[in-house]
C-alpha cells in the first residue's frame, strides 16, 4: 500500500469520526434517566419540594427544593452528566446538615425535564434559575456548587452573578480539552458542540472559589483542577482528595472535611501579612570564591 494511500485512509477515518462526534455527541457526553411525570420523589429525613418551571412551550425544568431547619442560605446545585436528580438528590443532605437548602435541577431530557439539550439551552437554563433564585434570596447567602459536567455551567453562573461562594467538585478545564484526551487528532475546535470553556469563564468569577477534586480521578484528571486554581489564584483555595475518584468523592472523609471547612466559613481565607512570614525575604547565601 503506498503513502498516498495510507494518508487518505487515515483522513477519512478522522473525517468520520469527526462528523459522527458532531451530530451524535450528546448521545457520548449524556447519560440521561427518564422519569414518568407522575414519579414521586422520596428521601428519608429530608424535607423536600418539587417544582416545574416552564421556560417556553414543550420546555419545563424540574427541579427540588430540598430544605434546611433555621436555613441560612441556599447551595444551588448543578449535576453530573448522569442518571437525573432522583439520585442525586441523596446528596443533599452533606448540606442542609449544615443549615443549607438545596435548589438542583435536572437538564432538559433528563428526569422530568423536557426540551432538547445544548450548550446555549444549558447556559440559559441555569441562569434563569439562579436569576429566580436570587429574586428570593440575597446573593450574600447563595453559594453555587458545580459538579463534574455541572462545574462548567457553576462557574458561568459565578461569573455572571455575586454569589457568596463557588464550589467545584471534579473540574474540568474545558469540555473539549477534557474530550481530547481520548480523540487527540480530531479537530475538537470545530466539531465540539459543548465547548464548555470552564477555564475563560473563571477569569470573571469574583467571589471565593473553592475547587475539590480527587487526585485519582480517571474522568477528569486532577491536573485539570491545578490548571483552574492559577485562573484566579487570590480567589481560589484547591482541596486534594487523595485517592479519590471521579463517582466516589463522598466516599472519603476528607472530601467531608473540606466541605464541612467550606461551609462553615465565610469563603474568605485572609493572610495577616503583617504577623506572619509572607512577606520574608530569605537572604542569599553568598558564594566563596
């Protein structure tokens, strides 16, 4: 076979891959469960409220209010790309223990929600919510949480909003950077629909940032979290879970830990440059000659 050859059959397997990534690429970023309409939530020793709200004709959120005794705040919590909020909501709990509600949401196609599914669809929908939310609550007392694919939609939020806090659990730097770890000859930039900029986005974030992510995480690697925290590094203060993976966070207490120190603080970490040794400068040895 000769080198023309050779080239051509490798061009057009790129060029399939690539046009078979641009039309079916929901159907390899989202895991989606269904829910009938008439599904009732449940979840023991837990407060909880379901809500629908209509963005246009054929499109309804469905979201949970998940609420806290003497409540001091609101976590308005972005998911993963799996499954719908019936199984996440077990996650709220970590943090109306610590007087907070809970607003999540399921994506349109996923649970209860409907509509069809984009990056724009997906940006609009979060805002609309968080605009809703703060027409009800102060931004002083609503801290955005994103996990794994929701860290992306979180941080543009932040980045349009003045939550109190920022919460990212499993980062990504950015979907296609993520996606090109696997697929490193297919021109991303031009066939990747769900960009998901997560590292432009943070740029305009001004409120405390606080990153967790597990330094065994296979999905999204945990150098994607080191690379996010220099964005705004007088912001951001980044939580190595050790051993940690991508699903099973919540299985090791020092991912408790961090979250029991963020939300029991006011999401500012200050420095007395005065009292402590910041600002030393170490003296240079001088060399003999």
């Amino acid at each position: 076979m000769s080198y023309t050859s050779i080239v051509i059959i490798i061009v057009s397997v790129i060029a399939v891959i690539s046009i078979v990534l641009y039309f079916f690429q929901e159907h390899f970023l989202f895991h989606p469960e269904k829910l009938p309409k008439d599904f009732q939530f449940q979840y023991q020793n837990q407060e909880v409220k379901e809500y629908n709200l209509e963005i246009k004709k054929g499109v309804v959120i469905n979201g949970l209010h998940f609420k806290a005794t003497n409540s001091k705040g609101v976590v308005y919590y972005l998911k993963g790309n799996t499954k719908s909020i019936k199984g996440w909501g077990k996650f709220a709990v970590d943090f109306t223990l610590y007087g907070y509600d809970v607003i999540m949401i399921d994506y349109r196609g996923f649970g209860k929600s409907t509509g069809k599914i984009s990056q724009q669809s997906m940006k609009d929908d979060a805002l609309l919510v968080y605009d809703k939310l703060k027409k009800i609550v102060k931004e002083e007392n609503i801290i955005v949480y994103g996990r794994s694919l929701g860290t992306g939609l979180a941080t543009k939020v932040a980045s349009m909003n003045n939550p109190k806090m920022l919460i990212l659990a499993c980062p990504y730097f950015s979907m296609s950077k993520n996606v090109k770890r696997y697929l490193p000859f297919i021109p991303l930039g031009l066939v990747m629909r769900y960009q998901m900029p997560t590292y432009k986005w943070i740029k305009y974030v001004d409120c405390p940032i606080k990153i967790i992510h597990g330094t065994n995480d296979k999905v999204i690697k945990f150098k994607s979290s080191l690379q996010l925290s220099k964005m705004r590094p007088e912001l951001t203060r980044l939580y190595p879970i050790i051993d940690g993976g991508h699903k099973n966070l919540h299985n090791f207490e020092s991912y408790h830990r961090a979250l029991k120190e963020i939300l029991l603080s006011d999401g500012i970490t200050s420095v007395d440059r005065e009292n402590t040794s910041i600002d030393f400068i170490r003296n240079k040895r001088k060399s003999k000659k």
